[in-house]
C-alpha cells in the first residue's frame, strides 16, 4: 500500500506513523560531501530517517557534480539510475553543482525529477520563492549527523574570489565566503566529540580563509596575499590543532604557501602539502589567470623539505589548456622528475562556458591532451611507487579507519593509497606500525 503522498509542490508527506527516509547519492569532490553531510543532517532534524537503499526511500537526492563534462555525464546517468530504481512514490531531488550551474535546462531535460533545488535550497518544504531564490539557508552551517568514521571534512568557506582561466565555479558558487572562527571551531569540538580523531579542512581556495572577512573591514584586495600578507588560517590552524589530533589542509593555492603558513602546517604534526599547481610553465599559468610558475614552486618544495624532510606532497595538473605547447609539455615533465611530488592527479581541460579560456583560439587536439596526460602519469605513476616503495622498513603512526585499513599522515583519506593492517585493531584508534610491504600505492604495516 502507498502511504505516502506529495503535495502540488512535491513535499513529502508520510501518512500514519511510519517515519519518512532519505537517501542522498553523492558525485564530484569532498565539499560537496560535506554538503550532502549537512543536508542529511538537516533531513534528520526535520523527522527524516536514513533509508538501508534506495527503493525504500521515501525522498531521493541526487547530489550533483558539474565541473567538468565527465563529471556531468556521471550525474546525469546516476539521476536516470537512481529514478530506475527509487520506489514509485518517492520523489526524486536534483541538488548540487549541476542544479546551481542548469537548472532549468535539467528541469526541462529531466521529467523523472520532481525537483531541481540550487544550494540553500529546502527540499523537503520548497517554497515557490525558494525554487527561486539562490540561497534561503546556508548549507555551510547546518548540522551534521553522527560519524562513522573517525575522520571528518570541515568545509571552513564557500566560493572563490580568483578567477582562474579554466574554472567555472566561481560563477555558480559565488565569490568566497568565510565561515567565521567560532562556528568552525563549534563544529570542529562537535566532530571531536562524535569521534572524529582527523578534521580535513576544504575549501575551494583554503590558503585564503577569513580574507574576504578581513577585507570587508579593511578594504584589502587579495593581492595582499599573493604578495605574502598575513594570513588568518595560520590561527585558525593552530586553535584547530589543540582540538583534532590529526588536522589536513587540502587545496592550498600556491601563493597562499607563505613561511609562516608552512611552519604551522609542519607544527601541527600532519606535514601533508596539497598544492594545487595546474601546470608549471609560467605562459600557460599566466594565461591561466594563475600564480607562479616550476622554479618557484620547485624552490617552496625544497624549502619545505628542509625545514621536515619527511614532508608529503600532492598536486593536480590540467593537460591540454588552451596555447599548450610541446615546451609546455617538456617543461611539466622536467618538474615532475625534479619535484618528486608523492602524490599528483591528471586531468585532461575541459572547456567549460563561462570561462575565460572558453573563448580562447589554440584549443589543444583532445587526442593530444590525452597522450600527453598517459605520458606524465607514467612518470608520476614510477614516482609514486618509488616513494611508496622507500617507506619499507620505517615505523608509522596510523589511524584505522575501518577493519584492516589506517592511514599515516602520509595518505589523505579517500584519495591517497592506505595502509593495510590487521583488522582486529579497533577503528578509530592509533598504532605504531612497521611499514613491510608496499602493494602499488598502498602499504602494508605490522605493529611493533
Ligand atoms: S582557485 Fe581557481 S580553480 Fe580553484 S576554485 Fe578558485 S577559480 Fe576555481
């Protein structure tokens, strides 16, 4: 029997005393888990339950990537899967990136959907000005559920103020906003206490945090940082450190890499420096719209590991932007040899509208932007594993995230490769282990 019903704007309604369930499918990169967190958090204050699948789902939401082509073909057939599989009566909400960047064009291509809600929107009590409006609540400072795992992103801002050639997410997440000290401290204690021993700071341009706060008080613009201003994350990492006993800071634009900011990372005990480079000739990074260039981010990475020479370092790169050239190539090649990175992603550009690269001549063949993408992740790939391969032999501390499986400062959840270790060690708990065996990117450790 269906006993459950919707109103003309599709609001869950459940009759008798059963309770409604949710179930959120999640696509693209750790902020938007953070806003799925959230949004299941707010659906457990407003009575919802979380469903076991999702056919007994009485509301199902798509959470949606749109930073790239690929990733939008991904959403659009996890929507179509998910609208297969849901039970009949439930109603099914496309939220995220996608719903922000287009949503009435999704809401025309999509008839299975019964809502497109941009971010801040309620979907569960939609009201048709909040169809509408761009945000009526701020998703950054909702609740989050209980933790299962004893790690935890903490999105401390939304939006960017840069405007990199080749990224549209400033146009649909706006310009950045600074989740102020007290509420990421209140939530990092709350993390704390549900157990979470590892907080994963993220924003789209964390190296900034608290600028825009500044900068509205005192008019400075965000050159200030680029030319080695004073940065309020340094504190805001330091207060961090006194609550988690693990703190990770994840996508540090390189300018924003000052001595001061390097210290603290290096001090707080988890010397793990995710770089978001995108290339490292310095004409394409200008025609980026970006920072820097190889030498000065070959001279940060050896200023790095002299002051910890066990330092750990990742970075992502874009093939293929528009005017590359095969001196762009040689040079991305030579950095990778030099730098001896731990850990780098690639990915091919993808021209997205809105861009300033969009409208750019010199787009580079797709074929090609792929060859040379197989071609720097050989090498990286060599790098990589050589590295991990080095570790054989020295003691680690890691954290067990789930049975048989911890992490060392050295490897990001979720991203990075793990350490393999014996599945009796209690999840959540920390143990020295001696590194024995590497497996590709992942390790194998053996408690001493
Ligand atoms: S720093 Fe550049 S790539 Fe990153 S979100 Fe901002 S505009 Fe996009």
């Amino acid at each position: 029997m269906n006993d459950t019903e919707r109103s003309p704007l599709g609001v869950v309604r459940v009759r008798g005393s059963r309770v409604a369930s949710y179930w959120i499918e999640t696509l693209g990169c750790p902020k938007n888990h953070v806003d799925s967190e959230k949004l299941a958090g707010r659906l457990q204050s407003q009575g919802f339950r979380a469903a076991q699948s999702v056919d007994e789902a009485d509301l199902v939401v798509a959470n949606t990537c749109a930073f790239i082509e690929a990733a939008r073909e991904e959403s659009i057939d996890t929507v179509l899967e998910l609208a297969d599989h849901k039970a009949r009566s439930a109603r099914l909400v496309v939220t995220g990136c996608m719903a922000e960047r287009y949503g009435d064009e999704l809401a025309e291509a999509l008839p299975e959907v019964d809502l497109v809600a941009g971010f801040g929107v309620d979907i569960v009590e939609p009201t048709p000005v909040a169809l509408r409006s761009r945000s009526t609540f701020d998703l950054l400072n909702l609740p989050r559920p209980q933790r299962v795992s004893p790690w935890a992103y903490l999105k401390i801002a939304e939006g960017c103020d840069r405007r990199c050639g080749f990224c549209a997410i400033p146009s649909f997440r706006g310009d950045q906003r600074s989740r102020s000290r007290d509420e990421i401290l209140a939530e990092a204690d709350s993390l704390v206490s549900s157990g979470a021993r590892e907080v994963v700071l993220i924003a789209q341009d964390l190296a900034s945090w608290g600028h825009d706060r500044r900068r509205a008080r005192r008019g400075e613009a965000l050159e200030v940082l680029d030319q080695g201003g004073s940065q309020p994350i340094i504190e805001l990492v330091k207060d961090l450190a006194t609550r988690a006993e693990w703190v990770r800071l994840l996508y540090l634009y390189p300018s924003g890499l000052t001595d001061e900011l390097i210290d603290t990372i290096i001090e707080s005990g988890v010397p793990y420096f995710d770089l978001s480079l995108q290339h490292v000739s310095r004409d394409l990074l200008r025609g980026m719209n970006r920072w820097g260039d190889g030498a000065r981010f070959l001279e940060r990475i050896e200023r790095i590991r002299e002051r910890d020479p066990l330092a750990t370092f990742r970075s992502s790169f874009i093939l293929g932007y528009p005017g590359e050239t095969e001196d762009d190539q040689r040079q991305l090649v030579e950095f990778l040899e030099a730098a001896q990175l731990d850990w780098a992603g690639f990915f091919t550009y993808s021209r997205e509208e809105g861009t300033a690269s969009a409208s750019r001549d010199a787009h580079v063949a797709p074929e090609l932007a792929l060859e040379r993408l197989r071609e720097v992740s050989e090498i990286q790939d060599a790098i990589s594993s050589r590295r991990r391969d080095a570790l054989v032999g020295t003691l680690q501390r890691v954290l067990v995230d789930s049975p048989g499986r911890a992490r060392s400062v050295r490897e990001c959840p979720e991203i990075d490769g793990v350490v393999v270790v014996d599945p009796q060690l209690p999840v959540g708990s920390f143990a020295e282990v001696e590194i024995v065996e590497s497996r590709g990117m992942d390790l194998v450790g053996v408690v001493k």
